[in-house]
C-alpha cells in the first residue's frame, strides 16, 4: 500500500496520513493522493481546491480558520518546505470533543500529512524560516463564511513553540474572537440553532 492511515488518538475524526516513498540513488517518488485509496481511508473528498502558502519567518502562526456552513471544508495538508506544529480544534458544539486540540509535527523531509474534516478549526505555526505549506480543500473559499478563533484563546490553551511577543500574525488573526464569544455555553433547555 502506498499511504498509511491513523486516526489521531485526541480527535479519532482527524486522520494522520504517511505517504510510502520509493527511494533510490536519484532521490524518491511517493504518491501524495489517490482518490480510491482516500476513500476506502474515509477521507472522501472530492477537493476541488488547491492552496500553498508561504511563511517567511518562523514564528508565523496562520489561524486558527474555518468555514461555516454551508461552506465548511476539510482540508488535506501538507508541508513541502521546512517544519511546522499543525493544530485542529473540535468546533462541532455537540461533540464530546469539543475544544479539544490535536498538535501535530508536519515537515518536508517525513512528508506527512493530516487530514482535517469539517467541524474543526485548523492553523499552524511554522517552526523554520521559509515554511511551504499546501492543503487540498473539499468545498471553495467563500469569503462571507470564512471564520477564526484566537490562537491564544486561554479556554483552548494551545501550546505554541514560540512566546506571545515574538509571534507572527496578520491583523486579522490578532483580532480574532475567542471559543467561547463564537459559540456560547448552551443554557438548560435552550438548544443551538
């Protein structure tokens, strides 16, 4: 088989893929994808898109993003340059894992990948200069639905490689809401809509 699979022991629903890489005196050739194969995984796609970002300094963390309704997506991704701590936060209200965080290492050299489905919030702090991420989406960017939660949101308590002030952030990032103002506490006898 050319990819092995593993749920993730904190969030079982996050699925950790390692890729098998053929190797000879050239270098090596691994399969990064293969639909039937994601499938039969339980990861089914389709992705329809294809993102690539580049961080230049490490330190650079991007999220914690996702979509709501009706444009989730779940993401495939994938470090293709230098290292990165890849985070995804249960967001489903009433799943028993909500505010959970699964950490993972990501990097170039492994060429790891998880796969993160809907219902969970995702980012991701690179660990070197440089850092090349890519990530398949099974629904498109749409902007109107686009959402975040704070990176820093003490009720999530992600532990980053790097101290708050030498962190880098978009203003948007910084200003994100926290788990809490996003989705309330549920009252007695009052259901989510």
């Amino acid at each position: 088989m050319s990819f092995e699979f593993k749920p993730d022991a904190i969030l079982p629903e996050v699925i950790h893929v390692r890729p098998r890489r053929f190797g000879d005196s050239r270098g090596w050739f691994a399969e990064t994808f293969r639909a039937d194969v994601f499938a039969a995984a339980g990861i089914e796609g389709p992705f329809v898109q294809d993102n690539h970002s580049c961080s230049a300094p490490a330190g650079t963390i991007r999220g914690l993003h996702f979509q709501a309704e009706p444009n989730a997506q779940g993401k495939l991704v994938r470090c293709v340059r230098g290292r990165m701590l890849d985070v995804a936060v249960d967001i489903r209200p009433q799943s028993p894992g909500f505010g959970r965080v699964m950490q993972v290492e990501l990097d170039a050299a492994s060429g790891a990948m998880v796969f993160i489905p809907r219902g969970f919030a995702h980012g991701f702090c690179t660990l070197e200069d440089g850092v090349e991420v890519v990530y398949k989406t099974d629904a498109y960017y749409a902007p109107e639905q686009d959402r975040g939660i704070a990176h820093d949101d003490p009720a999530i308590g992600i532990d980053w490689p790097y101290p708050p002030d030498t962190r880098t952030l978009s203003d948007k990032d910084r200003a994100l809401p926290t788990l809490r103002e996003l989705f309330p506490p549920v009252e007695a006898g009052v259901t989510r809509p």
